[in-house]
C-alpha cells in the first residue's frame, strides 16, 4: 500500500513539475524585461507589456519546436496517471503498469 501510495505521489509531483516549468519558464530576467519560450514582457512605467520574441534571434521554428514539447510533456504525464490508476483496477497482478509506466518515459524531456 505505501508503494502505491510512493507511485501516485511521484505522478503527481512530476504533473505539477511539468505544468510550472511550462507555464513559468523564464530564460533572461532583468529589472525591465522577462523572456521566455511564450513571449517577451517589457516594463514600460508601472505596466508589463507582452511582446513577440524577435525571430532574429529565435527562430520561430525552434520556438514552436520547444512549446510544443513542454505541452506534450504535460498531456503525457496526465495521462499516464490516469492510465495508472486504470490499470490498478482493471489487470491482473503480472500485467500491470507497463502502459502507465511508457506514457510516463514519453513524458520525461
């Protein structure tokens, strides 16, 4: 039982891992201006302003490359947790957690 438990715990933290590092990925922070993989943030007087990344620097192909990993990564992880806790109820003692434990390596960057 407190294998199951460890389980479900280290689903959970990964899922919570992956949806912070994807919604607050912050490459260059500096007192006026936040990048990230989504977008630019400029301080202008006392309000943020989003702005596009330049594609000079990033190209747009990469960017979307990267965006889309970080959401796939989030789908995976939850469905993995969803497949485990089927596969808890639904198979026998020999067969379980093979598909849960796929979708879960999937998941991993």
């Amino acid at each position: 039982m407190l294998a199951l438990a460890g389980i479900v715990l280290l689903h959970i933290t990964a899922i919570i891992l992956l949806l912070v590092t994807t919604l607050d990925n912050a490459w260059w922070v500096t007192d006026k201006m936040s990048t990230d993989v989504w977008g630019r943030w400029l301080l202008q007087g006392s309000t943020w302003h989003y702005t596009n990344l330049p594609t000079t620097k990033y190209p747009e192909e990469y960017l979307q490359v990267v965006q889309a990993t970080s959401i796939l990564a989030c789908i995976f992880a939850i469905l993995a947790l969803f497949v485990f806790v089927a596969q808890l109820f639904t198979l026998g003692k020999g067969q379980r957690f093979v598909f849960s434990g796929i979708l879960q390596m999937i998941s991993c960057k």
